[in-house]
C-alpha cells in the first residue's frame, strides 16, 4: 500500500456489469467467461453481486462467478445459483438473482466479499443464453 495523506478509506461505489450469453458446463476455466471486475490497487470489497436475464431465456440455467487471483489462471469457485426461466413481456419486472457470500451469508455492506489488489471476478453461465444474463457488482476500492 502506498503512503499518502488521504484518509484510509475507500473512494466510493463504483458499478460493474457484464452480459454472457454462451454457456460453458466446465466451472474451473474462463473458455466463455466474461470479465465482470477488476479489484483496485489496494484491493476490493463487494457488497452486491447479483443476474438478471436481459430477455426470454430458455430454461434454467446456473450462473456462476469465477474468481482469479492472476487474472487467467487459478480459477475458483465463489459463488452460484440458479436462474429460473424467464419470459419477457410489456409489463413484466425482470427478477433479480442475488448472489450469496462466499460462506453463505448475505452480502452487505457490513459483509461484503473481499478480493486482493488486482484480483478478477469473470461471469459465466451453464447453458447458452439468446437472451442472455447481465451481471452486476457494486465494488468499493480500499
């Protein structure tokens, strides 16, 4: 950590998203992964990390987030669910899909998922996806 005269706290919210659309079944690789987030200098906290389907998906599927501590190799496992089947109308909200911390809690910002300097979250999904699943993250840089 660099030494500075700023106060040591993080530099507020910033909003990451990304949309997958081709699935993959293998959950340790990054083959049709999409980078979701890039943790800052001194490391990130995560205090939402959710998918929504963009259109009429086709059936369930899992969504997946995959985390690298190198940025392409190392691959694990934080965290998935599974997503219903949804079809898109005029009037119909589109459901959000929470993912849940890494030992099962809630994320909060009083018990967010923490990642290294520099680590990478990607997205993935097992089934491909016309509509494809948008991914969020709320990430604080400390």
């Amino acid at each position: 950590m660099t030494i500075s005269n700023n106060p040591a706290c993080f530099q507020g919210f910033g909003f990451d998203t990304c949309t997958v659309s081709v699935g993959q079944l293998s959950t340790l690789n990054l083959t049709n992964a999409v980078k979701l987030s890039t943790a800052g200098a001194n490391g990130s906290e995560y205090p939402h990390l959710a998918v929504v389907a963009t259109g009429t998906t086709t059936g369930t599927t899992q969504a997946r987030l995959l985390y690298t501590s190198d940025g392409t190799n190392n691959v694990g496992l934080i965290s998935s669910i599974s997503v219903a089947a949804f079809t898109t109308t005029a009037v119909g909200a589109f459901v959000q899909n929470s993912f849940p911390n890494i030992d099962g809690s809630t994320l909060t910002e009083f018990s967010p998922f923490r990642i290294p300097a520099s680590a990478v979250i990607y997205a993935a999904i097992a089934t491909n996806q016309a509509g494809g699943l948008c991914f969020t993250a709320i990430r604080k840089d400390l």
